[in-house]
C-alpha cells in the first residue's frame, strides 16, 4: 500500500482561497491515516487478475478513501457521536469549529466523485463504478445506516435489525469496494460473489469495532472510545461473549469462504484479510 499512500499524498485536495484553515480542514484527516482497510481490498482484487490496471485503479481506490473520511467526520459531529478523537488526532469540530467540519464533510462527499471520474478508466467503467459507489454509500446504504443508528439512539432493536442497521452503515462500503476492483477488471463473474463476502466481512468488522469500543482505550484505538453506551452495539445488546461468539462465528464463515478464492486471490487478499477477520482476539 506504499505506493496507494505516495499517490494520496500527491492528489490531496486542494483548495486554495483567503479561508484561514477550509484547505488545511479538507486534508487532516486525509493526512492523519487510518487502516485504508477499503482501499486495499479494491486493489487487492486488481492486482491479483491485471496488475497492468493497478495505477489506473488508484483514483477509484482514492475516492473510496475520500467518501470513507467524510462519513468519518459527519459521524464524529456534535450531533452524532460527538466524538473528541479520530485516527489518533482531534477531531475536525475540535481543531477548528463545527461549521467547519459540516463543510469540510460536504465537500470531499462531493471530491470523491471528482476523483473517481478522473480515473483513466473507460467512460462505461466509471459509470459502473459512480453508481456501485453511489449506492452503497448513499441514501440506501451508508447514510440510512447512520440515519438508523442515530434515531435508535437509547431504544434497544433486535439483533436481525441491528445486522440490517450494520449492514448498511459498515457492511456496504466494504463490500463496494470488493466488486468496484471486480468491475475495473472486468470481471463480473467475481462481482457478486465478492460483494457478498463484503457484506459478511463488513458486519464482522462492525462487531469487532462495537468489541474494541469497550476493550481498548482512545489512546489505543486512536478514536473515543467507550462512546456506545446508548447505541444499538452488538456488545450493547448481546453483551461482550455473546458479542465474541458472533464474531468468532462469523470470521469462521469468512475463512471458509475464502478458501474456495482462486490462487491470485487469496494470495493477493489474504494477508489483509486474516489480520482484519481475527483482529477481535487480538
């Protein structure tokens, strides 16, 4: 992911005006990291059937990124979690204002289109690609998830509707991401296949955070920490072994999964994978 990294690097936005800090509000948490967890699955999926497409794929894995840390930063708001930490620095509304980070969230919501239609990629790819991540990160995905998440706020779901809630708020970027790479490379015999095991493998990823959220401090998770008491968690409802049994149970089925991959595949995901899939018995 090094050279995914020197390419963010050189392709931050730029915005330059007379605002004392909208360019420098765009890239903080660009520039702060985070696992760029969606991105390498994208590229992983390119590398392992055209690698010849990888640099191609890098404004397409980009704008995966971009649309992934605005969601961050609207979900960190006053109005949401109101959250003090992200990606081990302060968060947009505590560096700066809340008007601040709204329009900073707007804007790269709006950039990572931008990107991803630079792409050198044909015109039909990339319509294929604005609608997988358009509808997965938008008002039937991402966002009813946080819209849910939110409204449920100290009113216990079931478990069926917390995976809906999860499925949507986490599960579908990731599983985006998975087929957007089966779509640069032209391979829709793998799309669906891939987007279901992003389902899965995104769901999973929200138990073991909603796990970390009581197990780990801020300082070690780089975020606040211990911030879900009154949401819809799977720790919350089920409590913390319960909430292990279904992670356990679920990297189960996504390690048996995988070993029905092709060889490129799993050579070129497994390594991501196994460490994310086990990250909860860390």
């Amino acid at each position: 992911m090094e050279a995914f990294e020197a390419y963010l690097s050189a392709h931050l936005p730029s915005a330059p005006s007379f605002h004392p800090h909208y360019e420098a509000s765009l890239n903080q948490m660009l520039i702060g990291g985070g696992k760029r967890f969606r991105p390498a699955l994208l590229l992983g999926v390119v590398r392992a059937y055209n690698p010849l497409l990888l640099e191609s794929a890098f404004p397409v894995a980009l704008g995966v990124e971009i649309l992934h840390t605005y969601s961050l930063i609207h979900d960190d708001l006053p109005a949401m979690d109101n959250a003090d930490l992200r990606r081990g620095i302060p968060t947009l509304h505590k560096t700066y204002d809340e008007v601040s980070a709204i329009l900073a969230g707007d804007a790269l919501n709006t950039y990572a289109f931008e990107v991803l239609s630079n792409a050198p990629l044909s015109d039909r790819v990339i319509v294929k690609l604005v609608r997988e991540l358009s509808a997965n990160g938008g008002l039937n995905g991402m966002v009813l998830g946080q819209a849910i998440d939110c409204h449920f706020e100290n009113t216990p779901l079931s478990v069926e509707q917390v995976r809906f809630l999860h499925i949507h708020k986490t599960g579908k970027l990731i599983a985006a991401s998975l087929k957007m790479g089966s779509i640069i490379i032209g391979r829709d015999d793998l799309a669906e296949m891939l987007y279901a095991f992003g389902i899965d493998l995104g769901l999973l990823f929200q138990i073991q955070d909603d796990i970390l959220d009581v197990t780990m401090s801020s300082e070690e998770a780089g975020k606040t920490t211990n911030n879900d008491t009154a949401k819809n968690s799977f720790v919350t409802l089920l409590g913390f072994e319960a909430a292990m049994h279904e992670a356990d149970e679920l990297a189960g089925k996504l390690l048996r999964q995988m070993e029905s991959f092709d060889e490129n595949l799993r050579r070129e995901l497994s390594p991501t994978l196994i460490h994310y899939i086990n990250r909860h018995k860390e």
